[in-house]
C-alpha cells in the first residue's frame, strides 16, 4: 500500500494549496498549464460544468467548432473570469 503524499499545486481556480492532478489531463502548453495550476478538486469542477456546456448547447465531440468552444470556456473557467451557464440555464434540483 503506497503512503505517497499527492502532489501539492497552488491552486488558481480555489486560491488555495490543493493536490494536483496526476498527469496532464489536455494535451499541449495548455494541458501543462492545467497541470502545474489546477487542483484535483478544480479539475472536477470544470468536468461538471463541461458536461452541462455540452448537454445544455447539444455540443458534438465530432465538431471541431465545439471542441475549440469548449476549450476556451475551459481556460476562462479555470484560469480567468469564469464561465457562464447558457442563458436561461436551470440547475437540475438534487434528490
């Protein structure tokens, strides 16, 4: 059973020290970005939120118009202002 501590980032999207992710989770300088500045716990975040981009927008994987889409919401949620939910957006209610 490993006792290894996770590696420790400062965190930009929580502000705070946080462990970091394993291993480059997006490929290229902006992956290693991710890397080296986003938390687990961060990381996670901006899944969820993904996920909400693609259902709530009918967003394709396929599409290479989508994927820039969503990598751009990807930097601006995690390393700038933030992004937003689409207009009229209703969060699914819990339980």
């Amino acid at each position: 059973m490993s006792t290894a501590k996770p590696r420790m980032v400062r965190c930009v999207k929580l502000g705070r020290e946080a462990p970091g992710l394993d291993r480059p989770p997006y490929p290229g300088e902006l992956g290693r970005r991710i890397y080296e500045q986003v938390s687990r716990e961060a990381w996670q975040l901006w899944l969820r939120h993904q996920t909400m981009l693609i259902n709530e927008y009918r967003l394709s994987a396929l599409d290479p118009k989508a994927r820039r889409f969503l990598e751009e919401e990807m930097e601006r949620f995690l390393f700038g202002e933030g992004s937003q939910p689409p207009e009229g957006y209703v969060p699914p209610r819990e339980g």
